[in-house]
C-alpha cells in the first residue's frame, strides 16, 4: 500500500550518503580481495562433488561471489553483516 515518506532532513540525506560511500569502500575491497591468489579457493561455492559433507560441517556456506551479489542488491543493512560473512 502506500507508505508515508519520512521527508529527508539533513541528517538522513548525510546517513544515505555515508551508506553509499561505505558500500563502495567494501566493493573496492571485496574486487581487491577476491584478485588475491590466497582468495581464488573462496571466490565461488564449494560443490558437493568437491567436498560431499561440506554442508553438514559448514552450516552458513558462503563464497565470495554471493558476497558481492549481496553487496550490489543492497542486503547488507550495515557493514558488520558484510564483515561477519
């Protein structure tokens, strides 16, 4: 339905501007990290044909392609969830 938009006050237009800045620091840093060699092992998922028990170890797979997909469709709400994964 049609939601009230809260008119933006200085404040908010500065947090909206400190996400964006944020967002493309950690897309700077992610496109760094994932050219390292020492990352080449994490850029996509494990396949089960790789490792069969990898799930029933790893309860929260994640690679650091979906990292970035997260990161571009904006479902990261704050920068310590991209950090935590």
């Amino acid at each position: 339905g049609d939601r009230l938009k809260m008119p933006r006050t200085p404040k908010t237009i500065l947090e909206m501007k400190l996400v964006k800045e944020t967002k493309e620091l950690l897309a700077k840093f992610l496109d760094k990290f994932t050219a390292l060699d020492e990352a080449k092992n994490f850029r996509v998922a494990v396949s089960p044909d790789i490792a069969p028990d990898y799930l029933d170890v790893i309860k929260h797979p994640m690679d650091l392609g979906q990292v970035k997909d997260k990161l571009v469709e904006h479902k990261y709400s704050i920068a310590k969830s991209f950090v935590r994964e």
